[in-house]
C-alpha cells in the first residue's frame, strides 16, 4: 500500500520544534513501513533538514512552510498557501492522510489517494465541507461526537483511532519518581496554567514544603505558546505564592523529555481548551513513564483516564474551577507517595493499549477497508 502523510504549515518532521501531532505521524509512518508499506511524509520545510531524504524507510519531502502566527485569520492563510505547495507535489497513492485545513478542500484528483482526514483538535465548523473525504478519523470519542454535530450526514464516515505513544514503553524504577508536580506542554492560556498556579496558593503550607513544581514547555508564540508577557505573568504569579517553581523551557529531545517524566510523582494537565484538545499526548507519555496524571474534566480524557483508577481528575467547569482544583490536589498529594504510585502503575498498564503495535495496525485496517467498501 502506498500512504501520503501531509503534515502542517508550521512544524517540521522529526519534530524537532516538537509538536504532538508530528511526534505521532513521524513514528506512525516508520511503524506502517516495518508493515510493508511504502511511506511518504510530506511536512516544513526547516534550514537544518534536507529538502528529501529517507529516514527508517520513510521517503521526506519538505515544502516551504511558516512559523506559527498569533493571528487565527492569518494562519488559515499561510495554511492555504502551504496546501497549494503541498498539491502540486504529490504523487499517485492509495491513501492520503492529512490533518491540514485547506488540502481536503483543494485535493480532488482520486489518484493522490483515498482522503482521509486526520482531526486531532476539535473542529471549527469545517467537517461539512469534507464530504468528498473517504474517512474523517478522530482520535477521541469526544471528537468524533463533535465531527457528528457539525456534518451529520458524515457519519458513516467517521472512525475513532487514538493517538499512538510515539515510543515505546520500558520499565521505570518507582524509586526514581520525586515528590515533584510536572508540566509539560505548551505554555499557552488554554492550558489552564494560570489556573493551577492560582490554585497552588491555597495548598498547605506543609505540601508547598514538602512538593517542587516543574514546568516545560515552549512560550514562544511561534512555537504555539503564549508569548513573552504571558510568560512573565505567569513567573509573577508563581513567585506570589510559596510554592516552589522550576521554569524549564523547551524541552524536544525524547530522552531529555523521558528523565522529566520518569523524575516526578505527578503530571498536571490542567487544560481548560474545550473546543480545542482532542487527545493530549503528552498525558500518555506521563502515564507510560509511571507518572501519574492529574488532569481537567475535558471529555477528551475519558477515553484513557478513569478518576481514582488510571489518574486524577478536578471540575474546571464548576463556579470556582480554582479552588476545585486546590481542592482536589490537596487531597490526591496527601494519598501519600505508595498510593500515588499505584495509581501511576495502572496509568502505565493503561498507556501499553495506545503502544505503536497496537494502534497501527488499527489505521492500517481502516485504509483497507476503504478499498474494501468501494469493490
């Protein structure tokens, strides 16, 4: 079988300027390689990466792409300007996958592929105009209801395929987690950040002795932060409180990222994005890393994250998402460490169901039977 993956305007692949989606992909075609497939990736164009070249079987083209804008308005634009690059090289496949906005609606020739569109955040009304598109695949239950919503008359088409861990999962030392609350992600308003640096002001004293907090993540507008002010704001309102706060930055390289997962006891989520998360990967990363996570009520979390069981969760939704937030951290960081843990190795037993092996060869049988349908 021959796949086309187009990836975004804005990050290149490897992802070496991160990027959850280009993380997924970038293992996801190596894994669809080793099946016997024949893989292209098309994504940005970047000065430290070859215009073509082959890694782990995987053919690379890279076209010229953009950094990441403030403005959404502009950003459909750089996104379409992109997508015409894109169209006038691909080649004759069988499926084309894609999570771009513009190259569904600009991509028409059958023999560049079976469309099938990638969603991996929450749709902004455009589902309804990708009713040539031969599958629209969410990655969470609470995305494919929303696909539903928005273009009713495309449900038969809709499938939920998770995100896959783009790693695979080997054994933690339990003795290596601190009594550390990590971030990962980006440092971004939608995050909910600014509501867990609130919240930790309410902790007791004692836990603020007794925890450090760690933050990782880029701020950089251009790498889909939040900018230098927000980032500032931030700091200013972490030294208002007692708690202890490290600021990390940016953090790309997998191993580097791996040691902060597998250094802490929890992992905060506190996203508050409902019409933006799909299904946060780096939840999962925390969770195969024996890190337990503590995350908002998004629906996107209910497919891998069970309150009590798999992780934590707290009501952002509520009148006082701040003080449901202390709350409910209060009450998990005083479970004790061995509780924690526990909690952390079913996580870990949880992240094993989205391992590449697993979820792979789910998309592999979904591009077949589009073929299958259409016999």
């Amino acid at each position: 079988m021959k796949i086309t993956i187009v990836l975004g305007a804005f990050f290149p692949v490897p992802p070496i300027m991160g990027g959850a989606v280009e993380k997924v992909w970038f293992a996801l075609a190596q894994e669809f390689v080793r099946r016997g497939c024949e893989v292209l990736q098309i994504s940005r164009a970047h000065p430290e990466l070859p215009t073509e070249e082959i890694v782990e079987g995987v053919r690379h083209l890279r076209v010229r792409g953009y950094s990441q804008p403030r403005s959404l308005v502009w950003l459909k634009w750089l996104d379409l300007l992109y997508s015409w690059r894109v169209r006038r090289v691909l080649p004759a496949s069988d499926i084309l996958v894609t999570n771009t906005f513009w190259l569904p609606l600009i991509v028409r020739r059958k023999d560049r592929g079976r469309l099938y569109v990638h969603v991996a955040r929450g749709p902004k009304g455009q589902m309804r105009w990708y009713g040539h598109a031969s599958r629209l695949q969410a990655v969470s239950k609470a995305i494919a209801e929303q696909i539903i919503a928005e273009a009713p008359q495309l449900r038969s088409r809709v499938r939920v395929i998770p995100n896959a861990l783009p790693f695979r999962i080997e054994e933690v030392e339990a003795g290596k987690h601190e009594q550390v609350i990590l971030y990962v992600g980006r440092i971004h308003p939608e995050k909910g950040i600014e509501l867990f640096l609130r919240s930790l002001a309410r902790l007791p004293a004692q836990l603020l002795v007794e925890w450090k907090v760690r933050i990782v993540g880029p701020h950089e507008a251009h790498l889909g932060g939040g900018g230098e002010a927000f980032l500032q704001r931030l700091q200013r309102l972490g030294e208002s409180s007692d708690a202890q706060i490290e600021w990390h930055g940016k953090i790309f390289d997998s191993e580097e990222l791996a040691a902060q997962y597998r250094s802490s006891l929890v992992f905060v989520y506190p996203s508050i994005a409902e019409t933006g998360e799909a299904m946060p990967v780096a939840p999962l990363e925390a969770m195969a890393n024996g890190c337990t996570p503590f995350v908002s009520k998004l629906d996107c979390f209910r497919d891998y994250i069970s309150d009590g069981v798999t992780g934590f969760v707290f009501d952002h939704r509520g009148p006082d998402p701040e003080k449901n937030l202390a709350e409910r951290l209060t009450a998990v960081l005083q479970l004790g460490r061995e509780q924690i843990l526990k909690v952390g190795r079913a996580a870990r037993l949880q992240a094993g169901e989205f391992e590449l092996e697993k979820v792979a060869p789910r998309y592999l049988d979904d591009f077949a039977s589009l073929f299958r349908n259409s016999a």
